[in-house]
C-alpha cells in the first residue's frame, strides 16, 4: 500500500475493451503488460487506462510503454512518457511544423 512508485519499461502484450461508450466507441482498456524493471525479474500484470483519460493515447499490442510499479505488482502507466499524451504530441507537432515554416522564409 505504502511505497514509491518506480519507474520501468514495459510491452503491451494483449489488450482489451472494458467498456464502451454511445455508438460501441470504446471509452476503457485493459492491457496485459510485460514490465522490466531495470534490476529485478521480468513480469506482467495487467494495467487499466487511466481514468482521467482524454489525453490519454492508447498503445497498440507489442509497442513499448513506461510504467511505474510498486515491489509486489501494482502497475500503472507514466503519466510523463510524451508518447501517451496526446495534447503533448499535438504541441510537439505545431512546433515542429512552425520551426520549418520559420526555415523556409530564409533562402
């Protein structure tokens, strides 16, 4: 119960919905993951979206994931991997697309 999260890696290994929204969109995920921390064993558990998710981007099956977990096989994913926020994506991509906007003015 008590304890610091740690951080690891991990790979979606299966995934399904959990419960869907108005039309069948599914709105909920679980996933199956296989967590490697940096220096213990191997594991998987099995991992729920976050439930404030709008921004929440969902992995696919076999795509590389951070996790935190805590000694005991809580798991839950990195709420800081830029790869999984999707607002923050969004931002990097604007930026990108305004940077070489900005080089092209220059000949």
């Amino acid at each position: 119960m008590f304890g610091k999260w740690l951080k690891a890696q991990g790979v979606v290994q299966a995934l399904r919905s959990t419960r869907r929204g108005p039309h069948g969109i599914t709105i909920r995920w679980a996933y199956v993951i296989e967590v490697m921390p940096p220096h213990e064993p191997a594991f998987r558990a099995e991992v729920k979206d976050p439930v404030f998710n709008g921004n929440f981007v969902t992995p696919g099956n076999g795509e590389h994931v951070l996790v935190e977990y805590k000694p005991g096989g809580k798991v839950r994913f990195d709420k800081s991997d830029p790869r999984r926020n999707n607002r923050k994506r969004r931002l990097a991509e604007r930026a990108r697309e305004a940077a070489e906007f900005k080089k092209k003015l220059t000949p």
